[in-house]
C-alpha cells in the first residue's frame, strides 16, 4: 500500500498509519513524516535554536521509531509521542553537549595543570643547568671567562673582543674555542647534553 500520494493521507486516519508503521510498513513512516515534519521542527526550534541538531534529533526520532516498531504501543496519540520524543532527543543530546564541554573543561584544566607542572619541571632543570654552567664558567681561566662574558653575553665581536683584551683575533678564537670545550665537558661530566653551537 502507498501512502505518498496527498489525496489518499488526506484519507487515512493517523492511528491507521500508526498501526500500518507498527505492522511494518515503511511508506507509514513516510507519510507520518510528511505530516508532521512541519510541525516538529518548529516545535524543535521553539525548544532550541541550533537547527543542525534540531533536524537530527527529528531524524533520530524517526529512526528510532523503525526500529523499534513492533514494541510502539496501539493507543497513543500520535503528535504528542512525536513531541516527547523529541522533546526527550533535544535534551538528550544538550545533556551529551554539555557532558562533552564539560569533559573539554576537566581536559583543560588538567592540561593547564600539566602545563603548569612541566614548566616548574623545566625551570627547576634550566636553573640546575645554569648554576652548573654558572659552576663550570668559575672553574676557567680569567682570560677564557672574559672571552665568554664579551662575545656571548655582551655580544660583542671576536674583533671587539681582541681589541678590548689586547690580544689578536686569533688568540680570541684558541681562548673562546677552550673556553667552550672546558664547559662541554664540565657539562658532560654532569650528566647533562648541550649543544652551545
């Protein structure tokens, strides 16, 4: 039996289809779609406004009642099970929404928390490899030291250097290349792994 054509809907009584789509008739379904379609999107949109959901909450509601067919009861009036039912997917699926967001909330929270930690985490390793560099850096030579203090923490040229230390360019270069290697093995000794270069 079809149920498409309008002039024949117009015809049958709802229970009709109703029991029709209980017996296993999928052009009921169809046709209680068409009749009611209209009707419970804007009752959807009326209990909230994000159309997306509102017509997959509608579709869901249709699956659901295929699916469960056998099990619908005879005597129901037919719009207003249509209307709980969806009533019942809109809040469920805002109550998923709302678990969801407050799952990404947790999730972030322990992520700042994480954040939080790591960074204590890697202060209190760069303070440890600073006052070991720091420990190392006392340990060299007052020429090597000065030649560090310029070209990397004054930022001055290996040019400037040699002129502010009296001493020629290459002379800047042994002092700054011992001075590196004394601290990467100072470093290694410690059990620590940087790459000045």
């Amino acid at each position: 039996m079809s149920f498409s054509n309008t002039i024949h809907l117009k015809n049958l009584t709802i229970d009709h289809l109703w029991n029709s789509l209980r017996s296993g008739e999928k052009p009921a379904l169809e046709a209680i779609y068409t009749l009611y379609i209209k009707d419970l999107y804007s009752f959807g949109m009326s209990l909230h406004a994000d159309e997306a959901l509102v017509k997959d909450a509608i579709q869901d509601v249709f699956i659901d009642l295929w699916n469960y067919r056998a099990k619908l009861c005879s005597d129901v009036i037919v719009k207003q099970y249509l209307f709980k039912s969806l009533s019942n997917r809109i809040q469920k699926e805002l109550g998923k929404n709302a678990r969801r967001s407050s799952v990404h909330w947790l999730t972030d929270q322990e992520s700042s928390v994480n954040s939080i930690e790591d960074e204590l985490v890697k202060n209190q390793a760069e303070t440890e490899i600073t006052d070991k560099m720091y420990g190392a850096m006392d340990k060299l030579p007052i020429r090597q030291k000065e030649v560090l203090q310029y070209l990397f923490f004054e930022k001055l040229s290996y040019e400037e250097t040699a002129n502010l230390l009296d001493i020629n360019i290459r002379s800047t270069y042994t002092l700054a290349w011992k001075a590196i290697n004394a601290l990467k093995k100072a470093i290694t000794v410690l059990g620590l792994v940087i790459f000045l270069f």
